[in-house]
C-alpha cells in the first residue's frame, strides 16, 4: 500500500546525512524530517548444556522487546492527498429500537458526526446491518455496491442518510463485513482502508462459525474497529472481531455515574471510587459521537501507509511469535511473510505514534553453524516501507545470545516484568469476568482479586476502575476483594473489551509513580504511604486516571477534574 507517490527508497533512509541503514542507530533527522526510531531489548543469556554443544534440533525461545516511535509524519505535506476508504456499518436491527429508540437515536448521530469529518476525496459507504447488508449511501444498484468520494456535497448527502436510519429485522454481522470486504477491496489502490462497525447483537449458533470464515476472509484487507451498545451484544465475539482485523473494541455504557452504579459517588475501602460511564454523566448519543469521531479521527490522522519489521536469521533461528503489546495486545504472527532468508511482520499504518511489540525467536544452540560458539549473532532486525516520503529509519540492530551451562534468571529487565504483568492482567481479567458470567462467586473473586492486584502493581488506574466496577476493593495490594452485590452486565462487557490495553512501561531511570487510592494500611512507598487522592474522569476520554496535569489516557489536561 502507497499513501502518495514519491521516489521509492525500499525502505531505507541512504543519503549524504545518513548514510546506508546498516549501524546501531540513525543520526539526528533534518529539521522537520519524519523518523522512526527503534530500541531493543532482547535477554541475551540463554542456558544450554555444554556452553552451545547441545544436541541438535534443541529449541530454546529467546525473547526479543521493540520499542518504534514514530514523529513528525503528521506534520508531513504529501505530493497529494492519500487515497483512504472507510465504511461506517450500524447495525439496525429491531433490538436497536428496543425498548426505546435511544440506541438508534445515538448511533444515527454518531454515524452523521463521523461521516462529516472525513477528509475530502476519502470514499466512504454508509451500510445497514439487519439479516443482510444494504449499502444506504450512496444509493447505487444494489448489485453493484460502491463507495463514493468525500465532498462537501457527499458528506452531507451521507449525513441525511445516517439521520434517516430505521431499527428493523434481525443481526447477522458476517454479512455485514463481507459487504464490508466488498467495498474495501473494490479501490486496490487505496493505502488506508478502515470500517467502523456498532452493533448491539450477536451472531449466534451457526452463524457464528459463518462469522470467522468471513474474518478468514477480511484478515489483512482492511483494519476494523468494533463498538457495543446495549445489552445483547458479546464482548468476546467483539474481542475476535478487532483482534482478527486489527482494531480496537470498545464499549459504550448506558449509565451516568451518579445514576445507579454501585460504589458510585462513594469510596470503596481502600479511598478510590467505581468507573463510571462517561465523563460528567455522559450520555449515551455523547459517548458514542465521541467514540466515533476518536476512531475515525485516529484512522484518518495516519500517513504512513505501511511499516514492516524484517527479521533476517540463520539457519540456527526462526521466529515463533509476533505480537503487539502496546497500547493494545494484538497477536500477529499469522501476518508474517517468508521472504528467503528474511521474515516480514507487517505493523499496518502509522501516524505521530509509539508501539511496544514482542519478538520470540526459537534457536538452536546445537545446530552446526553455532555449536560451541559461546556468543553468536542469531538475528537482525531492520525497518522497511515502501512508502518512505522521505521518512528516517533506523539503522538495523543485531540481535545475540551467549549461551551459558548454568541457566540465569530469564530477565527482560523493567520493560519485560512491565508486558509480563500484563499478559497475567489481562488472563486473570478474563477468567474473572468468565467465572461471574457462571455465577461462580468463589472463582470470580479469587482471579478479579488476582487482576486487581496485578493492576495495582502496575499502577494501571483506569484498568482498577473499571475493576472497582464489579468488586468492592478491601486491599488492593494483596488482591483482597468482594463481588458487589449487584453487577451491571454492561461494566462487565466493558471490561472484557478494554482488558487488552496496556500501559507503556515507566522511562528508564524514572520511579513509577504510587498507585492512588491505596489502603491505608498497606505500606507505601517513599515518603511512607501512597496519595490518597481518588481518580477523576477525564471529560475528553471518559477514562478514570490520576489526579495529574494530564490525563494519562489520552494526554487531555486535566483543569476542572482535578
């Protein structure tokens, strides 16, 4: 994928500043020149008997941490204007109607903000989701569904028709994204194709096997964001949805915080308060308006069509997992490309942005071309695009082991522990929230209890809130915690949607800041204890953060919260 037409530089950033991308690390950019960097932390000691004489065909798993951080490209003013496709899918079904129209109501308006902001000349398609998929604008020969280009003309055609949206018939989301597919794939030459999909429902029964051969189908062609409103929909098939193409999910609670939510408005045991809905009793047409232009906004700010990492290894290596850990976890190891000696991992798209992904080499330390070699080279690790617009990439970074015959504590350092803990968040989040789903109070509060702990350890405050949601908090560093006596199945879904985001890990050299709202008689850090101070909610991003300049979510200053 292109985003403008510029002399190819295949990937590389050569030239009288830089020289060949080959070092340790690119030099400073030219004023007003975008950049990638790239930091890696890899755990260089792996143990094997006989100091690299094992036996061959031995795997040992050596992980790899990469830091990218991209700047400067929203700043960059293309030769023209890139080619960019979205399609905006609500789902329409009766339920949506029921028991009020407040739900369509919301996603009519959302759909029409949504629609308005589109940059011109992006082609974009409005889609009805019932039984089946119906394009609604632009009203075209059913048979011959297209997109049509952003205008001032177009965009308000496109609004009328979002306003005019009618709750009817029943839900069949696989339909819907193979429409979807459709149209996306209709423009080959579009560098950014992006769908936005709300749905309230779920694909049950047969056809939600039907729904992962179309996501088989749709992996790779286009990045879809998947929201859920009201209470029919599932957060794990939500989860698969945005995971498979590469989005976000999100989630969209009908229930201002001082309107009902347990714990709302009062402490729990430990200072801190339960997550409400939205900022300021945010409603729900609020939430979702804000929601989809955040999303589209997102999708539209990014320049660079595409950025792989190419994983050059020997005979003795091969790559055993990829995966996102930051700012959400994604898994893509089933977007890799065998290329020769090199393996591709696509990252997708990027605007002014930073990224933490994990690399898991599998090597043998008994294979020919390394045995008895104490310290080998095992990878490399390089940048490519083919859209670089005079973008700067670092220079290749080599990865090496030193095998040992005593086996050392397998240690990433801070950044390691940080994704760690996570991954144990995220599994205890999700067995929690599937154990209160059984009813199965005992198991729930042994993994919530667990998840809390965990993200108070990481000082993850949105993460505590949106837990506090569901338990009552009696000590939060050791994980002590009761289910509330009544559970809103919405902050439950919530929280399954949300539980793979991340936190990047704290600067180098920094302390972690003292997670607040801490029991008072847990110990704390420097200074004798942790502040007292309850979370605020952030009217931007409706996040529940710390009492700080700005919102750590969402980088929003925080004036009156605080």
């Amino acid at each position: 994928m292109t985003d403008t037409e510029r002399e190819p530089t295949a990937g590389r950033a050569d030239g009288p500043e830089n020289g060949p991308q080959t070092g340790a690390a690119a030099g400073p950019a030219a004023p007003g020149r975008p950049r990638v960097d790239m930091s890696v932390e890899a755990a260089h000691e792996q143990y094997a008997p006989g100091r690299g004489g094992g036996a061959p065909g031995g795997g040992h798993e050596v992980q790899v941490l990469v830091r990218l951080r991209a700047e400067g490209l929203d700043a960059t003013v293309p030769r023209r204007p890139p080619e960019r496709s979205e399609v905006i899918v609500i789902d329409c079904s009766g339920s949506m109607g029921h028991p009020s129209v407040r739900k369509i109501a919301a996603a009519r308006r959302a759909a029409a903000a949504a629609i308005e902001m589109l940059p011109d000349g992006t082609h974009f398609a409005l889609v009805e989701g019932t039984d089946t998929a119906r394009v609604v604008h632009p009203r075209r020969d059913p048979a011959s569904p297209a997109t049509v280009a952003a205008s001032p003309a177009s965009r308000a055609d496109g609004a009328r028709a979002a306003r005019a949206l009618e709750a009817h018939g029943g839900t069949r989301i696989s339909s819907w994204l193979s429409l979807t597919r459709r149209l996306l794939t209709a423009r080959p030459g579009a560098a950014f194709r992006h769908a936005l999909l709300l749905t309230d429902g779920m694909d049950q029964h047969g056809r939600a096997e039907e729904l992962r051969r179309v996501l088989d189908d749709c992996a790779g062609e286009f990045v879809c964001d998947a929201l859920g409103i009201g209470e029919g929909w599932d957060a794990e098939q939500l989860r698969e949805i945005a995971d498979r193409l590469h989005g976000r999910v999100e989630a969209v609670v009908d229930d201002p915080p001082d309107a009902g939510l347990p714990g709302a408005g009062s402490p729990d045991a430990d200072g801190s308060q339960a997550d409400g809905a939205g900022a300021d009793g945010e409603g729900l047409g609020e939430q979702l308006t804000r929601l989809f232009r955040e999303l589209v906004g997102a999708s539209t700010r990014r320049t660079l069509a595409g950025l792989t990492l190419a994983v050059h290894t020997g005979p003795q290596a091969s790559v055993a997992l990829f995966r996102q850990v930051n700012p959400t976890v994604l898994d893509l190891t089933g977007t890799a490309v065998r290329d020769g000696g090199r393996t591709l991992l696509p990252t997708g798209a990027w605007g002014d942005e930073t990224r933490w992904y994990e690399l898991r080499l599998c090597v043998d330390p008994g294979h020919p071309s390394v045995r008895g070699v104490r310290e080998a080279r095992i990878a490399s690790l390089r940048l490519e695009t083919e859209d670089a617009a005079g973008v700067v990439l670092p220079r290749e970074e080599q990865i090496t082991v030193r095998w040992v015959a005593e086996a050392p504590p397998t240690d990433l350092g801070a950044a390691g522990r940080h994704f760690r803990r996570y991954t144990e968040l995220e599994e205890a989040t999700r067995a929690g929230c599937a154990a209160l789903g059984r009813h199965d109070v005992p198991s729930a509060e042994r993994e919530l209890g667990r998840a809390v702990r965990l993200a108070y350890e990481l000082n993850d405050t949105a993460h505590l809130a949106r837990l506090r949601a569901l338990v009552t908090v009696e000590n939060a560093a050791v994980g002590l915690v009761r289910v509330r006596d009544a559970v809103d199945p919405g902050h439950l879904r919530k929280l399954i949607a949300r539980s793979s985001r991340t936190a990047p890990p704290p600067r180098a050299g920094g302390a972690a800041p003292s997670p607040p709202g801490t029991s008072r008689d847990v110990p704390g850090g420097e200074g004798g204890g942790h502040s007292e101070k309850p979370p605020v909610c952030c009217r931007r991003c409706a996040e529940w953060v710390r009492p700080d300049r700005f919102c750590e979510s969402c980088g929003h200053p925080l004036g009156e919260e605080r």
